[in-house]
C-alpha cells in the first residue's frame, strides 16, 4: 500500500517551524503550487498542503517524517494520497 509512484498530495499539522519543514520539503522536490495546462493562473494550496509529481505516498510520508526529525518537530498528523486527478480554486 502506498508504493505506487504518480502525483502524491501530502497535508500535515506540525507543532512548529512550519517555514523550515515546508522550506526543505520544496528541496527534495515538493510543490505548494501548480497551474492547469494553458492557464496563467497560479493555484497555491493551503499553508501545510504541498504536492510531488513523482512519488509514492510511503515515501512522501518518509520525507516528511524525516524532515521533522531533523528540526525535532512534532508530527501531530498527516495524510499523503495518490492524486491522479485533482481541482482547485
């Protein structure tokens, strides 16, 4: 379960450092943005909610683990999820 590899959404509470964490996510390649095909419009997710085009949810759900070891924040709860398809506002 959660090994495939596609478009992963990931949305987590933490207790703090919230730049830090969502800063180093973006590194390893996470997104808290996107645009649909053809639009200038840019589409932000909310504050703790960030997106990778490649990736499983395991391992989405390693990264952020990881990433809040190294700040020592508590993970208070998340959810990643394979998003093949998705809207916005």
């Amino acid at each position: 379960m959660g090994n495939t590899i596609g478009h992963i959404l990931i949305s987590y509470d933490i207790n703090r450092s919230h730049t830090e964490v969502k800063r180093k996510l973006e590194e390893k390649g996470y997104l808290d943005h996107f645009k649909y095909q053809g639009a200038s419009k840019t589409y932000y997710l909310p504050n703790t909610t960030l997106w990778h085009t490649k990736m499983s949810s395991s391992q989405a759900l390693e990264d952020l683990k990881s990433v809040c070891q190294m700040y020592s924040v508590v993970l208070e709860k998340a959810v990643a999820v394979k998003a093949s398809e998705f809207i916005a506002i």
